[in-house]
C-alpha cells in the first residue's frame, strides 16, 4: 500500500511541475489539456485524502472492536492464520 501512496505522490508532484512548465504556452489545446491535468490531480489528491480518512477509520474501529472483545480477536487471528498454513500447505504439494 505505501508503494502505491507513494507513486500516487510521484505522479501529482510530476503533474504538478509540467503544469509548471506548460504555463506559459497560450494555445487552445494546452490550455485545455492544462486545464483537465489540473482537475486530474485535484482529484487525485481529494482521493487520496478520503481513502486515507476511510483507512484511519477503519483501523480506529477495528482497534476499539478488539480492545472491547479481545477473546474475538484471538480466535479471529487464529482462524486466519490456520486457514493461511492450511492454504500453503496444500499449494506446496
């Protein structure tokens, strides 16, 4: 996941800076493809933020799930973990 943040920050930085640099062109073209670019990366960023929101979120109420039922929680690690050795047990075969 950090590596897919981390390219989704490359890429708006790299937009950013060509608009940088196309905003001195005054054609119709650039201008609108200049325009689309800009709204791209506003989006992405506006995005990024609402995904980061949901995931902080999301850890807060499994965080305060497990806390409230940690009995749950172990029996939920282990079942993942049984059904994992079971899945790799049997892949390795």
């Amino acid at each position: 996941m950090n590596h897919v943040k981390r390219s989704l920050h490359l890429l708006i930085e790299d937009a950013e800076r060509l608009l940088e640099q196309v905003s001195d062109d005054t054609g119709e073209e650039v201008a609108a493809a200049r325009k689309r670019l800009q709204h791209s990366v506003e989006s992405a960023r506006a995005r990024l933020r609402e995904s980061r929101a949901r995931a902080q979120g999301a850890c807060r109420a499994f965080d305060r799930h497990a806390r409230q039922n940690p009995m749950a929680a172990v029996a939920c690690g282990v079942t993942i973990g049984l059904l994992a050795g079971w899945i790799l047990g049997t892949h390795h075969r």
